[in-house]
C-alpha cells in the first residue's frame, strides 16, 4: 500500500531579520517583499513617547511598530524565507534577542540622515556572528554617500555587503534579500552551496536600483566607534 506520508514536501524554513534604527522602513520593506498579507504589530505614537522616540527626519510617522513585522517568500518549493521586522526603539531591544532565535541572517537598514541610529544593529548582529548586508534606505531628499564612505563611517568588515536600496519598491527590495542569501552562501563551505544556489535561479535578481532624488553628498556621514 503506498505511503500518504508527505513529510518529505515540507519545504525548509529559513528565518531573515529586517534591523535598524526607528522610522527607517522596516515595516515598509517587510510589506513590499512579502506574498503574504504582512502581520504588522503598529500602534499609534502618542505624547508619552515624547522625549523617548527621536522623530528626526521622520516628523510625519504617526505609528510605530512595538513588537514585530511577518512576512513571507516562497522561493522554490523547498525554501521559503520567513521575514521578522524587529521594532527599532531602544526601549524594545529587550526584543532583539528572542526574535533572533534561530535567524540566519539580517538585513540593517540606514537612513543618511540618521545613519547613527542603525549601529545598534551592526553591532548587535556582529557579536552574534549573525551575518548581514547594510541596505542604505534612499529617502526623498536625504543626502547620497558614495558607499565606499558609508562603509568607512559604519567601520564595517571587508566581506559585509552594503547596497542601495528603495524598501518601498518590491524589485529593489527583493534585491537586497537576494544580495544577503549570496552572502549568506559565500560564508558557508563550498560543499554546501550547490543545491542552494540552484533553488536561488528562481529567485531573479532585478535590475540595479537608480537612486532617488536626493540632494548631493556634501560631506563624510557620521563615523560609528566599533565596540571594544
């Protein structure tokens, strides 16, 4: 009698963190990528907040997310990505930790114009050898760096990607999930990357992204002090 048992067709869970500092557009870029309607977890910001959540260059945001975003792709039938947006203020850090649980990487969004509140990030997923791309948010009007500046600002290692990106458009947002599964699989020994990257040729890589209209990068962004 043949088996009904479709164990084998589960398809592997691979878990990815969408980081940064408050405002950046992680809930933005969790929805813009995801098949799936996304769980937002948004709640209304309020004057008890005043004097805690820094508003600087995102004067307009009116909700923030206090506990988690959750989407999903599904890449092949054998990998699908769940997607976890952390909250970005400091008083729900305490969250970083649980929400990391099983992570194989992450992506840390920037904003130039805040480029200080995402170095919690890197220094949280650097610590945790839990690898990551940096994903410099193109917001209207903030100012453009030459990436090799931002690198330096964010003393950022050798092999740790970073990229432009418009985490409200779906190709440019897709191609920074894909730009950290190649890291991910550049980092692990040869004979474990085949089947993996086979899978990723479902998985097209659009077309660079342009950059927004920005103003014109005038000076240096503010430099990050690696953790002793």
């Amino acid at each position: 009698m043949p088996s009904n048992d479709d164990s084998d067709q589960f398809p592997s869970a691979l878990k990815l963190l969408i980081a940064g500092g408050f405002g950046v557009g992680k809930t933005t870029f969790v929805g813009a990528v995801s098949e799936i309607e996304p769980l937002h977890t948004e709640e209304l910001l309020t004057t008890a907040s005043v004097g805690t959540d820094r508003l600087t260059g995102v004067e307009g945001k009116s909700r923030t997310t206090v506990a988690m975003d959750f989407g999903r792709i599904t890449i092949s039938q054998k990998h699908v990505l769940y997607l976890f947006g952390t909250p970005g203020q400091e008083r729900f850090w305490f969250m970083w930790d649980e929400l990391s649980n099983g992570a194989v990487g992450a992506i840390v969004l920037a904003d130039t114009r805040r480029l200080e509140d995402c170095f919690p990030a890197v220094d949280f997923f650097e610590s945790r050898g839990i690898g990551f791309v940096i994903a410099v948010n193109e917001f209207d009007g903030a100012c453009r760096y030459e990436l090799d500046d931002m690198r330096s600002a964010l003393d950022l290692k050798p092999d740790v990607p970073i990229v432009h990106c418009d985490a409200r458009d779906q190709r440019s947002a897709t191609g920074v999930l894909i730009g950290l599964i190649h890291h991910l699989l550049a980092s692990r020994p040869d004979n474990d990357r085949g089947e993996s990257r086979h899978d990723l040729r479902l998985f097209r890589t659009p077309s660079p992204h342009p950059g927004g209209s920005g103003t014109a990068r005038s000076h240096a962004p503010a430099a990050r002090a690696r953790p002793r």
